[in-house]
C-alpha cells in the first residue's frame, strides 16, 4: 500500500512540474510613470524686458519658474522681445515643438491672436491683453482696482491736494490704471488734482526720474506708477525731494524706505503660472482682481497713520463684499 502511495506521489509531483512549464507566465504590473518616461510639455515665453528686472518681467520669469518646479514642464524664454521680433520668436517656437506659447504682456496681442490661427493644435496664453479663439487664453492682471487703492491711499496722505500719475505707455490697462488712480483720489472729502505723465518707456530710470521731479516740481506730493524697472528713477524722485511714492507689484519700500506709503500688490508671476500649467480655460480672457487668490491688495508701510491705513482697508474690504465696483479693463 504505502509502495503504490509513494508511486502515485511521484506521478502527480511530476504532472504538476510539466504542467507549470507549459502554463503561460503570469501578466506583469505595467512600470509606473515617472517624471522621468511622462512627457514634459513644453512651455515658451516672451518677455519684453529682461527677466532680472525686479518688476514685470522678473516676477513673471517667477512664475514660469514655479510652473517648471509645480506642474511638470519643461520652459524657455526670450527676453527683450520687441514688437517687430514678435511674430518671427513665436513662429519659431511654434516650429521647434513647443506646446504652450505665452507673451507676457498686452502689447504680443496681435502677434499672439495670428500665430494661434497658424498653428490651431498648440496652445497660445497672453497675459494682459485679449486673445481670439478656442486655443488660446489669456489673464489680465487688475491693474484698475489696484491703482484705485493706490488714488485712495494717496487721498489720505496728500498734503498738497495734488498727486501724480506715471505711466510706461499709454496702452489700454494703463490708461484705465490712471483713470482708476484718480476716482481712488477723489474717497477722502476733498478735490485732489491727479496729473498723468507717460515716459514712452517702461524700463527708463533716467526718464522715469526726470518726469517725477517735473510732477513734484508743479506741486505733485504723493507719486504713483505703472512702469517696469524705472520705477526706480521715480521713487528715487520721491525719496530726494521728500513727496511720498506709492510702489507696485511688491512692496517697494526697499527702492525709498523715507517715501514709499505703500504697494499696489498685484502679481505678474500667477499669470504666467496659471497659463503655464494649462490651469485657465481655452478661448477664454480671464481676470486677476480682489476676489482671486494672489489678485490684488494693497500694502502700506509705517510712514501711514494708523487711521489713514484703517480708511484704506475699508475701501478694500468694500471692494470685496462688492459695495464698491471698480471694473478692470475688458472685464465684463
């Protein structure tokens, strides 16, 4: 008995082996993706100045920097990119296999809007300007409502009911930027003259500087400006003849600690991020304003009373629970 037990051991170890051999090899689990085997989308941005600006055109470069760390892609860029340079930097990267191509700022609009047309399978982002069609997207930053805080912060301090402008160019988010800096000077109870001056460059110290000493020289106490790095020059201006200046962006209290009051905060490097990512809807212009995240506040330093910073922030608390309306430019 335990012979014949020990035999038919023997048969079912060995059927077992033959039909192991034969059977088929168990399914693999597919290799996980990594960083490394996902495709990286390519993302390319123009850049009117340089991206060591400390304004605009840093705090975008910023931003694409955070996109590169944030949202898995791969970036390039191309600074002090002119109008007539334009079209040629975006048919190029069009041509060299990028997928997102972005102009940082509203002057690539028309470049942008016929690019997008020649090229329907890529995608096209424009920051501060409108754009055409269902592959591109654009974000507008909410340079109205900042400039409006800025015109009520400079009611409050002005001892000379009268204040000034100065602008890069005269461009469509500027001159509503200034419209919006003298409705903001006029919420404190009384008349503030509001004089606008455009330098025709936003990257001029020198010019930015002489227009400042022009404005205090005719009786301008509180300065405020959409520029690029000139701002420098003006609050530079500001700081040698004793006026106050309101920064923009970021605080600038750094560039004059003795004139800067404040900072219209608003934030290039989101616009750049949010385009760069893909996180803003096709066809679509979009707005950076007071109901958005990193959108637009207003910073004051020291040298603001405490009352006159209390008046200020009620006006932006007004803003947000929409009891004041400042529209931005193209905003619906």
């Amino acid at each position: 008995m335990i012979k014949h037990l020990k035999v038919l051991f023997a048969i079912t170890v060995v059927l077992t082996l033959v039909l192991t051999a034969c059977a088929p090899a168990a399914p693999q689990a597919p290799a996980p993706v990594t960083e490394e085997t996902a495709k990286k989308l390519k993302v390319a941005v123009a850049f009117p100045g340089e991206v060591a600006d400390q304004s605009w055109n840093q705090f975008g470069y910023e931003g694409l920097q955070k996109a590169e760390k944030d949202c898995n892609v791969e970036i390039a860029y191309t600074e002090g990119v002119t109008q007539d340079k334009q079209l040629e930097t975006f048919r190029n990267y069009a041509s060299e296999g990028f997928d997102v191509i972005i102009g940082h700022g509203g002057e690539y609009a028309d470049a942008i809007n016929t690019t997008a047309k020649e090229f329907p399978n890529l995608f096209f982002g424009l920051t501060n300007g409108k754009v055409e069609g269902p592959n591109t997207a654009s974000m507008i930053i909410g340079y109205s409502q900042m400039s409006y805080l800025a015109g009520a912060l400079a009611c409050t301090m002005t001892k000379s009911d009268h204040i000034g402008f100065v602008g890069g160019e005269s461009i469509p988010v500027v001159d509503e930027g200034a419209k919006a800096y003298e409705q903001g000077a006029q919420t404190c109870g009384k008349e503030v003259k509001v004089d606008i001056v455009y330098t025709g460059n936003w990257a001029d110290v020198t010019k930015a500087r002489e227009s400042g000493l022009a404005l205090i020289a005719d009786g301008a106490d509180v300065l405020y400006h959409i520029l690029d790095t000139a701002d420098a020059g003006l609050i530079a201006a500001a700081e040698d003849k004793g006026v106050y200046a309101i920064g923009l962006y970021r605080d600038s209290s750094a560039l004059g600690p003795k004139a800067v009051i404040g900072s219209a905060l608003g934030f290039p490097g989101t616009l750049i991020y949010q385009l760069a990512c893909g996180k803003v809807p096709g066809g679509q212009n979009t707005w950076l304003d007071v109901h958005t995240p990193d959108g637009v506040n207003i910073h004051m330093t020291d040298l603001v009373p405490a009352d006159a910073q209390a008046k200020v922030k009620a006006i932006y608390e007004d803003m947000l629970a929409d009891k004041v309306l400042i529209k931005n430019y193209g905003q619906p």
